[in-house]
C-alpha cells in the first residue's frame, strides 16, 4: 500500500510512477479524498471540543440555579452528541474509502526496471546452460512413455474436473524428490529456516499480501471464510502483521514447500495441455524479511538460490528481468527465471523472485525497531519460487527424454531416489 503523506508531498512523482506502469494518473483521486476525509475529521474534532465545553458550562448554570440556560445547554450538548456521532460515522466511512482506494493502486516500480507493456518487453540479463540436441523430435512431458502411463489426467478430470492431474509410480516419486531436494538445499546451503505453514488463511491474511482485494476471483474460498493459499508467500509473509522486530533479528529467511491453489480465472484456454498450468500444484517458496537498505541486495542473492537449484539439475534456464507492463501487483521489481522446455523449444516461467519493498509491510503493519532507539520503521518483504516443482519436474522430464522414451535423471536426485539415475521406458526406477 502507498504512503499517504508521500502521495502529498510529491503527487507528481505518484502519477509518474503509475505512468511507468501504464496506469492513469490518480493523485488527484486520492488526494481528493484524502482532503474530505481530514475535513470531516477536524469538523468532528470541532464538534466535540464545543459539546465539552458545553457540558462543563451545564454544571455552572444549575450552580447558579439558571434553569432556562441549563435546558439550552443540555439540549446543545444532545444536538452535539449527535453532530459528532454523524461527522465521526462520516469520517469512518471516507477513510475506508481512501483505504480501498489505496489497497487497489499497484506498487510503484524501481527506477532501474525497464519500460515496457507486457512480456515482449522483458529484458533478458543472463542465460545458463547448453540447450539439448537431440537426435529425434523431443516430446512434451506427457507424451514420454516412460510418463505417460503415470501422468494421469483422465482420472483426475473424473475426480476433480480440468487442470488436475494424478501422478502415480516413479512419477510420483520423482516429483517428492525434487521438492525435498529444493528443501534440502535453501535449508543446508542457502541459510533459510524452514517452515510447514498452513494453506488455509484468513482475509487479512490474503490482504496484507495483496491478494485482495483485487485478485480474489484467481483464488479459491471456503465456505466458512478461509482462503486457499496462492502460494506460501501469504503465511510466511503475514508471520511478521502486526510486529514490532529487533533489528538485530533482520533478516528473517523462510521456506516452505506447500500445496498451492489458484482458479486461474484470468488465463482462461491458455497451456491447458499437460500439467504445466494446474489449479491445484506444489511449490517450494522463499520469503525474506528485512532491512530496506538490504532489500536489493537480499533480492539477487534469492535469485542466485533459485538459479543455483536449476543449476544442480542441470536444467538450462534464462533469467529476465520483467518490465513496468508485465510485472506484479505488489511487485517493485521482479527477476523470472525460465527453464528450457525441449517439447515447446522455449523457455517457460518457473520462477518469480520480487521485492515489494514496503508495499506489503504496510498493509499488514510490519515494523522494525532501530538498533538505535528510533521510531519504528516498515520492513521490506521479499518472495520468490525456489522452485515451482511440477513446472520442474516437466523440465527435468523434457531435458533429460531419450528416443527410446525413457529419462536421464539428475545425478542430485539420486540420492533421493534410491541411487537410482533413469526413469525407464516402462515407467520404472533404474
């Protein structure tokens, strides 16, 4: 959420910031509302400092035995009464207002990241690995015989519907691997606690997130109220609402493997085929909280942990930074990473690393106390995919295919497979 006070000492520089966003300029808007709201409160201030001194002024007429002029007062400090509960109800009101205006308005972009209107205008900043050559017509995930018989969507659809997908066997099992090699590593090599978070939260959850409450309809609730995460981004992020943190405790670095839900409601008829866009899917999350004059720094070493796991894989990537068009809600900058898929010939998305600077930690009310005994000050956040596991385990699938239709496995899951190095034709470890 925008500061207020900022967006009124400079509304120039708000508009521009939107601009770069290809967003209407609104600091008129908000400022507009800002000014009634701050009118309506000085007037109900007013009101009540007059019913005071009315009230104190009735004690002084019934001393004096004035009995006219204690009825006039009684009656003003009555009509007061009411005068102040309407301009407080009034205020309420127009601050929830600026409130919702505010929570719509996305972040403002880094000053370094590039113009742009959508993905096209993506700048590419590092590539890694050799693109495999293969001597036959690579095939899409699920049409390896060796994934195929185990890569199961008819029986999900009669479980559940479109965009499901049961995974039986080796399948199965390869994708528990590269989940609990993603743990593994950011938890041994990369310093970051781990956490076993919920994936059921509550509306402030999902708004001091910047879930909502703009992008409720791509998210899944209950009927009792709770939300099913988008991602473990939301309970790792909202641990720190309403905090006051130590600085000396900074950073604060999570990671959770979860369930992920999303309805996907606004790419509707895109990358149906395969499990490359599922309404229910695993992910193993990073989040950092921290001290603003790291947050930059704290988002290209969460980049590098994301990179590093492609890396061990062997999994060719390509890593972009996102322009002003393409980039995220809540995002004041954000690096994808995007393995190479032999069955598209491209690069598809399998991570976003972001930093939301203090976008999130405001809406939330996430504070940090100075080792100096100064004023409590908004903490900055940070998440990233450290990695989406089925879009993994589609290019470990893809990379490593052989024209016989079974699957070199990277030699980093070996140890979470039993030793084992190749998915075979048949659908079996060896």
């Amino acid at each position: 959420m925008h500061d207020i006070r900022a967006i009124r000492e400079n509304p120039a520089a708000f508009d521009a910031a939107l601009a770069r966003r290809g967003e209407s300029a609104l600091s008129s808007q908000v400022l507009e509302l800002d000014e009634a709201r701050r009118a309506k409160i000085l007037a109900a201030e007013t009101a009540q400092a007059d019913q005071n001194k009315a009230a104190k002024a009735i004690g002084a007429a019934k001393a004096k035995g004035d009995e006219a002029e204690f009825e006039r007062l009684r009656a003003e400090v009555a009509d007061k009464k009411a005068e102040v509960a309407t301009m407080q109800a009034e205020a309420k009101e127009l601050d929830a207002k600026l409130t919702d205006m505010l929570a719509r308005i996305p972040n403002s972009p880094a000053e370094d990241v590039p113009e742009g209107a959508d993905e096209d205008d993506n700048v590419e900043v590092k590539r890694w690995g050799d693109v495999p050559a293969f001597d036959f017509e690579p095939k899409e995930h699920f049409e390896i015989a060796g994934v195929a018989k185990a890569m199961d969507f008819e029986t999900a659809a009669k479980i559940s519907g479109a965009r499901f997908v049961v995974l039986k066997g080796a399948v199965a099992r390869i994708h528990r691997a590269l989940a609990q090699f993603m743990v593994d590593t950011h938890v041994d090599e990369n310093g970051l606690t781990e956490v076993n978070s919920p994936v059921l939260v509550r509306d402030e959850a999902m708004y001091g997130t910047d879930k909502l409450p703009k992008f409720g309809d791509d998210s899944y609730q209950t009927t009792n109220g709770w939300w099913l995460v988008p991602t473990s981004e939301v309970p790792l992020t909202y641990s720190a609402a309403g905090d006051v943190i130590d600085e000396s405790a900074l950073p604060i670095r999570y990671t959770a493997h979860t369930l992920c839900f999303r309805s996907e409601a606004g790419s509707a008829g895109k990358d149906t085929s395969g499990m490359l866009r599922q309404h229910q899917f695993e992910k193993v999350e990073m989040v950092s909280i921290v001290h603003p004059d790291t947050s930059d720094d704290e988002q290209k070493r969460m980049l590098g942990c994301a990179e590093g796991i492609l890396e061990k894989l062997g999994i060719p990537y390509r890593t972009v930074v996102l322009c002003t068009g393409d980039m995220g809600f809540g995002a004041r900058r954000t690096f994808d990473i995007e393995a190479w898929v032999p069955g598209q010939n491209t690069y598809r998305e399998i991570s976003s690393v972001s930093t939301t600077g203090d976008f999130q930690a405001r809406r939330m009310n996430a504070r940090f106390k100075p080792a100096d005994g100064g004023k409590p000050e908004f903490l900055h956040t940070l998440n990233g995919s450290g990695l989406a596991v089925g879009r993994c385990l589609i290019a470990v699938l893809e990379n490593g295919q052989q024209a016989d239709g079974s699957v070199k496995l990277p030699a980093a899951l070996a140890p979470y497979l039993g030793g084992k190095s190749t998915l075979t034709a048949e659908g079996t470890l060896a």
